[in-house]
C-alpha cells in the first residue's frame, strides 16, 4: 500500500469521510485512490477558500472534521482566510498539504514555499511527515489534535514521495479528546456571585450556544434573574421558537456596553470577555463595564453545556422555566419595498424547521436577525472570524453534513464575491442550499465604518472604493454561469414568491435581493 | 497630517501612484485620504488575489511598484498565492496591510491574526509599524526595499491608530537601487567558456529576457554558437518577429532534458540552474546533463542585459547579426475546428504590435506558443509562480501599466475560476484587455500529470476530481455578470471572427473558446 491509499484508509478508520479538494500534482496519488478505497467522499472546489470554509460549516454541525486535500504553499495560501474563520469557530478541520518530493526541496522550483510557515499562521496543530513510514500514524494524530479541546485546524504536510512509496499499515482509529464538565468549585463560586444580589450575566459561547445550554441557561435566568448573553461569532447557534433566546452581544461598541451596562459580574461559558470588533478613536476595547468582573464557569476546553445544566441544578433552577415569550412569527411583507428588514421578515415567515443560516448578510444582517427570532428552530452560523467570503462555502459544508435540512446562506453582494465558486460545487453535488444575496451594490459596511474612525467627509474617490456598482453585479448570471437557477426580486413581493418556490423546492438556487 | 495622509504622500514623492485596494475598516483612513492628496490611481478589486496578481503584472511591466492596500491578515492572507508570483517574478511591489489599533491588540477579537506571520510567506522585505511618526521614514524604506535588487513584495503593517494619528512629515524620495552590471571577471570567464570549443550554453532569465539582452544574446550565438534558451518562468520576455528567440525550456522534464542534451557548460544570466516544475518517481530534478557545469555571468541581483553585452564585446560578437529567421506569421485557420492550436494560429495571425500577452493557458499553452513567434513584437508574462490564478490579474496590471497596447489574458478554464473576479475591475476600469478562456471542461494538465507521478490507471471517482464540467461553466454569463461583454466560439471561424473584433475595438471583453 502507498503512502496515499494508507493516509486514505487512516481518514476513513478516523470517521473523516468527506474530503473537499482542490489537488494538484502532488495529490495526484490520493485523488487516484479514491477509486480502490470506497467510503470517502470527495467534493472538488473550483478555489482552496472554498474547501476550508464548507469544512468550517460542516464540523460546526457534525462536531467532527472534514479534510482538506490542497496543493502546496500557495494552494493552501488561497484556503487561508476561511481557515481563519474555522480557527476562531474551534472548528475541528483535518487540512493535507502536499509538498513537492523531498528530493525536489533541494532545488527553488517555481512552486517552492515555506509550506510550513502557511500553515502556522491558522494551524493548532502542524506536522510536516520526514519519513512515508509515519504517514498513517500522523493521519491518525492530525484526526485526534482537531478535536483538540477546543476544535482546531491540524495541518499534515505531505511530500509526494512519501505517496507514492510504500508506507506501511494504516494508523489507527485515536481516541477522541473528551471534554469534561467544569469541576465543581467554578460551579459553586458561579451560583454565589447569581445569589449575591448584585447584577450579573452569563455570555455563552462554543456548545454552550446549542439547545442544551440554552435550556439550562433559561433555567438559570428564571431563578435568578441573570441577563443571559450570547457571543454573536460563537460558532452556531440553535434558535427560534420554543427556545431560550440570549441576548446577542451587539457589533458596534456603543450598543454593546449598553446592552452590558450595570453588570457587576459576566460569568463566561466557553466564552472570552467581550471586545469590540474594531477599535475607534477615543473608545474602550471591551465593552463590558469598567467595573464588571469576568469569571470562568468554564473554558473552551470544557463542556460549557454541562457546566450550565450543573450550574441550574446549584442554583435549584430546575422547577423554573425558561422565559420563552419571544416575537411572534412575523407576517409576510406584501406590498412593502424591498429592504433587508422586508426580506427578513419573508424568511421568518417561511422558514422551515431545522433550516441552517449561514449569515454573512453583514451591514443588512441587523435588519434581518429580528425576524428569524420567531421562526420554527433552526441553526445560526455567523463568521466567527470576521473573514470575508464565508457565508456560502459555509453553507455548503452544512449541507454536506445535515442532509434533508434546507440550508440558507443570507449574504451580501459584495462578501459575496470573495468565494463565489462555491455556487459551482452547490450545483454539481445538487445540495439543498438557497443563497440569498442582498446586493445594495455597496460596502455599506464601510461607509459607517469610515465616519466611525474618524475620517472627514467621503469624498468621491473614497466612495469609488466602497461603491461595488459601475458596473452592478449580476447575480442571476454569475449563478447561471455555475449551474444555479438564479432569480432577481426587486419588490418584497417578488422575494416572497422566489423565498416561498426556493422553501418548496430542493436543490440549489440563488436569489438576489436588490436593497439599493 | 495623520498617518494615512503621510502615507500616501510618502508614496507619491517615490512615485508610487497605483493602488490596487480591497479596504476594510483599518484602512479608512487612507481611502478617505485620496480625496484630499491628489495623484493616487485608487482601483478596487473585489478579492484580494485580484489585487496582488495585479500588482505582478504592473510591476513586470514598469519595473517600478504598485501599492496594494489590504484588510488585516484575512485579507492579506486572500493575496499570498499571487504574491508567491510575484516574489518568483522578482516583481516589486509596495504591500501595505492595515491592523487593529494597538490598543486592540491586548484583546483576541474575531479578526485578529499574527499578520507578521502571514506576510513573512512571501515577503522579501516586512516592517511592523512602532510609532506614528516613524510612518514616513517606514513607507521610503517600503518603496525602496521593495525594488531590491532583485525586487521584491515589501510589506508594511500599519495600526488604524496610527493612522488616524498625527504622524509629522512625509518620507523622502528614496534613491532607487542600482542593478550593477556583473564584474568584468564573470564575463572574461563566459567568454573564455564560450571559446573553448566545448558545447556551451546560455541560460537567460529577468532583465536579460528583455530586448537589449536578447540582442546581444543573439550576436554572441552568432558570434559562438552558444545555444541560448529562456526560463520559461522568467517575469517577462519580449518576443516576435525581429526579435532574437532563445529557446524556452520545456516543461516536462524528458522534453527539457533533450533540449540541454550535450551541454557541458550552461552560463547563468540572472537564472537559477533549470529544474524540474514537478518532481517524479524515478527522474533527476536538474534538467541539465549531469556532467554540465554551471557558470554564473550575472546574478539575480546584478544586470543581465549589461553583462550580455559586455559578453558580447569580449567575444567581439559586434559584427554578428543575430539569427532571425524565425517562422513566418501564421494563416487564419479558416475552416477548422476549434483547438488550441488553432486558437493560437489565429491569435498569432491577428496579433496587434506591441501587445501584452498574459498567459496562463496552462495545458493549452503548448499549442499557442509556436503560432506568436512570428506575430508582431510583443511582451510575454507567464505564471512564474506556478500558483494559479495570475493570467487575468497580471493582465490587469499590465493593463493599468501599459495604456495604449492591447493586453491578451490567455487563460484556461479552471486556472481562470480562482480570480474570475478581475473582470469586473477591467469593467469598472475600461481597460483594454481580452481574456481568451480557453475552455476544455478538465484540469486536464492534472489528468497528464496524474499519469505521469505513477498513479495506475484514474478510475471513476478520481475523474470526477478532474473534471470541471457537470456543470458546465458558461464564461458568457459570468463575464456579463462582472459588466463584461463576451462571445463563445465553437470553431476557428467564429475564434478568428470574435478575436479580430476583439483587436480591433477598445475596451475589455471575453471570448469562451470551447476546445473540448
């Protein structure tokens, strides 16, 4: 057996069974022993951004990693942003890399690269193989070290040699990583601080943003009056109608420390202290009070779910219930122009249960995000990490991993852009995904962050650069030139009619909402 | 002045004054700052990679660097495949990236990154900005090192608050380095070597690919009978009729192999030893016979043109004329079906003077190349990198360089998907430049070199990784989508009738010449 069908059978005894790739020649052995070792299944990407963001999207459902199969430095180099993202999600995300063959690295080849120093910059975990004999042990251990605790990106470089020669026995089937329950004092110092009268929070983070935590964190908040938050670039996020619904920390500072004011105490749950996004002139980084004391009742490391359900138990929460009255479902907004909040307001309307968003609708997010409050449950996935060009590779790792589950990517026209490839892959693998695009043929975003770092007026060369119109993007044909039935909505009804067919249908289908 | 106005009036006095940008939020500074500065070519790419393949290509063209203003290490990250070409090209270029404010730095928000770590890949030259005022004095010595010798991507991190922070004056107009002519012992020595009556070659790559080193090339292969061949990854050779045409080593090994054959001296100028792109199981590296001693008449650092010429005093080659007779211009292939070869034919046939070709046909390349030979002179970029997704970039870049020539992106269909995005800038720009997507449906070179690193025979799952049709793409819809008109040819005819249109208005377009 080569070193390519051993690091194959190693994936396949690690339950890694999904492999998005863009190879090269130095992957050329794995891709060809695809065919003798059934069981994985391999997705080509047209760009290396979209391979890491669906594997973002698809170990934020399934909690366990897909790999990556990218060429050398600079294909690795293209995957990097989204990788980002995954490391900021603690996603568990198996990345191979090959290298040229070690003989080669002698001599500067035109693709020659400090593979290496690539992929540190995004990897918790990096091992370059110096020997083909290692290769199913390394597989087995780049497996085991995504899981961490916390999920990370394990890199394993792979020279071509080394798939190509003998290799030895596949690695085995590593042990996953546990996370444990916070131990029992954190448990009771938190259920002090809840009883002490003074104003304290819980911010919730990782697991503890799933149906677990939400219901014992409801449980809390009912005892003892705690404001419950959620960090909003927590990696997924079950919500709608029938749960717990924490506050979302907000993105502009100002609405964060107001929506944090007169907290003595924040209790975090997988979560770190809150910052704000960006820094502006004359503003705090974290938008916690001054005087707010932070506390773990548990890390990243640990099980934030089971923290809190021990947590609800400390306090005697258990005979409380979570205050659920949230927004009604919303009314379709027939009649209306088409804004982001109209557009929200269909998809709350018509949403299925068991959905999954994959939101980089940025600028028009806040307009939207009231709306779905309502809807039946469904998941949130938001960029964890901030990097552009998330939203729809992420949408297709979700729905590569929750078949029969709608999945829905609300992005904007110009995040858009970044990875737009991904519609290519919607298509020829026909997964269930609508992206809506909320094109407003601006990076609306900047135009508030300009005035906000304190720059003078806009001046008209500075608006050419956040004005992505001149000319407008084409959303229907850029869809249509990838194989995805698209359609243009121009008034709130037309979203309704094409959001209601897209609800009804399976398979891919993009919409674009213009909002300008 | 704050520190974006010094920045950009830093870059000005050094007569950088194109800036390929995709901002953010740390970067609103600067773009505000372009209305009140004038003189800075502000152009907006909707992906990074957009931005430094752009950067490569004017860069390859001027000699001289364009600026390229990115958004924290995400949005660095997103450029670095490009910049790998850059860095193999020897391209400078002036890479400005905005970060947190320090203040900021305390904190692990969402979009924090260790930047340094990022550009450190492919940056000859990285600065991390100390103080405010030290902005001036830091964007001087950017632009300077930038130009090396040899040129180089020159990074300087910025901080948003010393961007909108009083930063004092700008930097001077920093001397330009001077590429020496090599030292009279190196070019004694060639001369001795040539006049050994030992079969002798030249090996030329950088500056020496330009016509003053091509013609002194061609008077000492008269003069010698030295065989002279090019780096086929040299960052810019001038090529046509009337011009000296070395021979462009090939770039499979066997083939590249047979073309060195016989040669017991190879002389450097401004090239490294040939070597393989791809290493394979069983083959030697190093093209070049193994009893070839290498020699070196000019380093990368030093001028290769100068020294050919000094070389050609020392052989006294000053009477010689070069050999010319290259092949004659190509006939339209009227009548034929649509390959590549016939694509280049008529592309060799209809070729204006002084066009600039961007190249990145990759498997097709081989067809086109020998049809240009006799086509007007003309400017040759290929992917010297190897990292794809450079050919529409580049041709942007060169666009924004060369105003009043025709730039011609050769591009396939698969390495044209990774930053399809260039077309809407060249909309939004009105650049003169026609993107040839020569359209097969496959990675097909993946397919030739799948076979070639000893993978038995390619079954069905690994087909499918190699093949980018189901669906098809329709490069028609995609360019209009971007505000790009374009045509698809299904035979020669329609080619020739598409591409003379092409040749004979301004302004971008795109022909999808299916050759599948």
């Amino acid at each position: 057996m080569n070193g390519a069908e051993c690091l194959l059978r190693t994936l396949l005894a690690n339950e890694v069974d999904l492999c998005l790739m863009n190879p090269g020649t130095s992957e050329m052995q794995f891709v060809c022993a695809l065919d003798r070792v059934p069981g994985m299944r391999a997705v080509l990407c047209l760009f290396e951004g979209v391979c890491s963001g669906a594997a973002d999207g698809y170990a934020r459902m399934l909690a366990k990693p897909a790999a990556t199969l990218l060429h050398l430095g600079p294909g690795l180099a293209n995957a990097l942003a989204n990788f980002h993202n995954a490391r900021k999600a603690r996603s568990p995300v198996v990345s191979l890399v090959g290298e040229h063959a070690t003989q080669h690295l002698l001599y500067d080849a035109p693709l020659s690269s400090r593979i290496e120093a690539f992929a540190r910059t995004v990897s918790g975990w990096v091992r370059v193989l110096e020997r083909a004999d290692q290769i199913g042990a390394a597989a087995a251990a780049a497996v085991q070290a995504s899981f961490g605790p916390p999920g990370q990106v394990a890199t394993l470089i792979v020279p071509a040699d080394y798939s190509w020669s003998p290799a030895g026995e596949p690695g085995p089937a590593a042990p996953r990583p546990v996370r444990h329950a916070p131990d029992s004092a954190a448990v009771r110092e938190a259920a002090r601080i809840l009883s002490s009268g003074q104003p304290a929070g819980l911010l919730l983070s990782g697991s503890a943003l799933l149906a677990r935590g939400l219901r014992a964190s409801g449980r809390i908040a009912a005892a003892t009056g705690a404001r419950v938050f959620a960090d909003r670039f927590g990696a997924r996020l079950e919500r709608g109608a029938g749960l717990f619904a924490p506050v979302l920390v907000p993105y502009f500072p100002e609405a964060a420390e107001a929506a944090l004011a007169g907290l003595k105490h924040l209790i975090l749950v997988e979560a770190q202290p809150p910052v704000s996004f960006f820094a502006y002139p004359g503003r705090r980084s974290c938008v916690a009070p001054e005087d707010c004391a932070f506390h773990v009742l548990a890390s990243a490391e640990e099980d934030g779910a089971a923290g809190l359900e021990a947590l609800s138990q400390e306090c005697a929460a258990g005979g409380f219930s979570a205050p659920l009255a949230g927004p009604a479902r919303p009314e379709l907004p027939h009649g209306l122009p088409l804004t982001a909040g109209a557009a929200g307001r269909a998809i709350g309307a018509l949403l299925p249960e068991g959905a999954i968003i994959s939101d980089e609708a940025v600028s028009s997010g806040g307009d939207i995000w009231p709306h779905l409050a309502g809807a039946p449950p469904h998941d949130h996935l938001p960029v964890s990490g901030g990097s552009i060009g998330h939203g729809l590779p992420a949408a297709l790792g979700a729905a590569l991993a929750a078949k029969g589950r709608k999945t829905i990517a609300l992005e904007a026209d110009g995040s858009g852009m970044y990875t737009l490839q991904s519609l290519w892959t919607m298509a020829r693998e026909g997964l269930d995904v609508v992206a809506v695009i909320l094109a407003n043929r601006r990076y609306r975003i900047l135009e508030i962050e300009m005035r906000r770092t304190g720059a003078p007026a806009i001046g008209p060369l500075a608006s050419g650069m956040i004005d992505i119109g001149r000319p407008d993007l084409d959303w229907v044909k850029l869809a249509a030139g990838m194989g995805v039935p698209a359609a243009r909505a121009l008034t709130a009804d037309e979203f309704i009619a094409a959001f209601a067919v897209a609800m009804k249908e399976s398979g891919p289908r993009l919409i674009e909402a213009v909002i300008a």
